[in-house]
C-alpha cells in the first residue's frame, strides 16, 4: 500500500505501521493503523543533542488519511 502527498506524490509504502521511503527509512509511524496518532520522526541530525531521532505527534489516521491537528493532510495510503 502506498502513502501518496495530497498531489498525488508517492512518498512511501505502508510496512507494517511504518511509512517507509524507498531506502527503508521511517517517515512516519502510528500507535494503530485504524484511526491511529500519526507520529512523524526528526532526524538526530536535526535535533539539538544531534544523537538521536525523536518522534513528534504529527496526527491522526482515519479512513486512510493522515491529518496534521490543523486538518492539513499530511498523507493518504492508497
């Protein structure tokens, strides 16, 4: 299953409750694939300890669209 940008950009493949890019890197995560929080990951490289990765709650999964708490969809699995 993949996981397209709201412009129709494949960005991932749905493995497991991972959104994972084509080199196997985690974009996002949930805590349950059905009506889940979507968790979005920060490089360590990007943090301030620059060690290691965080994960920030980025939304909630419905019916195969991802909303930021904004209501901006941040992705759909089709």
């Amino acid at each position: 299953m993949n996981a397209t940008t709201k412009q129709g950009e494949v960005i991932g493949r749905l493995c497991g409750v991972h959104i994972r890019d084509k080199n196997g890197e985690v974009l996002y995560s949930f805590t349950n694939i059905r009506n889940g929080e979507v968790f979005g990951r920060i490089p360590a490289d990007e943090t301030p300890c620059g060690k290691r990765d965080l994960w920030v709650s980025a939304g909630t999964l419905e019916d195969g669209t991802a909303t930021s708490d904004e209501g901006e969809v941040l992705f759909r699995l089709v």
